[in-house]
C-alpha cells in the first residue's frame, strides 16, 4: 500500500484474503468479489481508497487495526501518520 494525494492505493500485485470474515460490510464484499485478480488473491490492477481502514478490509477480509497493522519496513501506519504530521 502507499499513499497518495487521492488516498490509500493498495497496488497491483498485492495478495488480498479469498475468504470473508463477518465483520465486514457487503460493500467491502462486493468490492473484493469483483475485484480483478488470480486464482490465489493476487491483484491484477490497484486499487485506491478512502481511509486505511477500508483498504485494511479489503485486503485481509476483516475489520483490522489498521494503523497498528499496516507496517512499512516494520513501522506502523499509525508512527508514519503522526510522524508526517510532525512535519507539518
């Protein structure tokens, strides 16, 4: 995942959870059911969305704790937000 001006890009070749958890909703279902991608989960174009909590859905299939989940080189989204935050 990056983000970008537009949002959180899960990027092309991202491997997204082929099973669904009930905590998520049918919007975020349907998405991951249409979504373009193999046999095993793996995207076949990005995918951009609003929060990290959304993309965090629709990659693992579940409500997740997105900014402790999310990791970038071993540092969570949540240390990177608050950290570009202090930039400003």
């Amino acid at each position: 995942m990056v983000i970008t001006d537009k949002g959180y890009k899960v990027l092309a070749g991202s491997k997204i959870e082929l099973l669904n958890n009930i905590t998520i909703s049918n919007s975020i279902k349907e998405m991951r059911k249409n979504a373009e991608k193999d046999a095993n989960g793996v995207l076949l174009k990005s995918y951009t969305f609003n929060s990290a909590s959304t993309a965090g859905r629709f990659v693992v299939g579940q409500a997740i704790d997105e900014l402790l989940r999310w990791k970038c080189d071993g540092v969570s989204l949540g240390d990177i937000l608050k950290k570009n935050e202090m930039k400003k």
